[in-house]
C-alpha cells in the first residue's frame, strides 16, 4: 500500500492502533514541514525547485525530480505510483491549508480514476471515492452521505434519506444520509 501524504495534514501515527499502512510517498512542501520533525518518507517527489538543502542531502536516494510544471505534487506521486504498478492509493492532508488546492486535489481524483488508478483523498471529516458504473457503498443508518455527480446521466439508490438523481450542481448531492 501506498499513502501520499500532503503538508495540509499533521502527520502522527501515536494513538494508532490499526497497524501499518504502507509506504509513505511526500511531496516536497510535505518534506520541507515534516523531515526535519523526526518523520522520514520512502518517497519524496516534486519539481525540486524549492526542497530544503539539507533534505536533499540527506535524502538524496528516496527523492524523484519531476520538473513538469503542468501537475502539482500529488499528481506526480500518483503518475509515478502507477508507472510502479500501484493503482490503490490513499491520499492524506490533501484538503489542508488552501481551499482552492483542496478543490483542485478532489478534482483530480475523477482524472485519476480515468487512469485506472483508485485514489482516496481521507480527511479529518471523511473520505472522497470516485466512481463509476454500478457501485455499492455500504453505510449504516444516520451516516452522513454527499454526492457529486461530474457528468452521469443516471444515478439512483436505496435507504437514503433523500431522493438523488443526476445532479447539475454540487451542493444538490450534499447532506444526504
């Protein structure tokens, strides 16, 4: 498993009690804010234009220079996963300290799912799951649920609270149960 880890999330794991969760790929404004606190990635990948001299010293070895400045830094970590054969990733502090970056890096989960990659981005509120076709998420009565719908033409469902259908907007898909 694989998780890319954004600097939008404080990143500790000593209450957790569900084990190990795989290989921890970072981008460089990730590295930059958490290296020099004791907490050391596999991966670190980005344009490079603005990673610390000592990280890159350091950690020479585990960083991957991408210099397209057309995709961001979590892109990059999910091209490069792919390319290594990783198409199940978990995306963590993606929607942290810049609203228009949290929009943007849910955005790129439906360009990503086109690729054949399942990416989750998980937050301190929930996670957001791209899909397509016929698809069951099981939940439990009173869960909070919303919908986004980027271009179906058909959408129904069972034991919601609120009828769905192929929304225009995103806010008609919200605050569902």
């Amino acid at each position: 498993a694989f998780n890319y880890v954004d600097s939008g999330l404080d990143v500790t794991h000593d209450n957790d009690k569900q084990g190990d969760h795989g290989s921890h790929v970072a981008g460089i404004a990730t590295a930059n804010k958490y290296v020099p606190t004791g907490k050391p990635f596999d991966i670190i990948i980005g344009d490079g234009d603005s990673i610390a001299d000592d990280i890159r010293e350091q950690f020479a070895s585990r960083i991957i220079i991408s210099s397209c400045q057309e995709t961001n830094d979590q892109t990059k970590a999910v091209k490069y996963l792919a390319e290594k054969g990783t198409h199940d990733i978990a995306i963590v502090g993606a929607t942290g300290r810049r609203d228009d970056h949290s929009l943007g890096n849910i955005s790129l989960l439906i360009e990503y799912f086109s690729q054949g990659v399942m990416a989750r981005i998980y937050t301190d509120h929930g996670v957001f799951i791209p899909t397509q076709g016929n698809t069951t998420l099981i939940t439990h009565p009173g869960q909070q649920i919303s919908i986004f719908n980027f271009g179906c033409t058909q959408l129904s469902a069972q034991g919601l609270q609120y009828p769905i259908r192929p929304f225009n907007n995103w806010w008609q898909g919200t605050l569902n149960e």
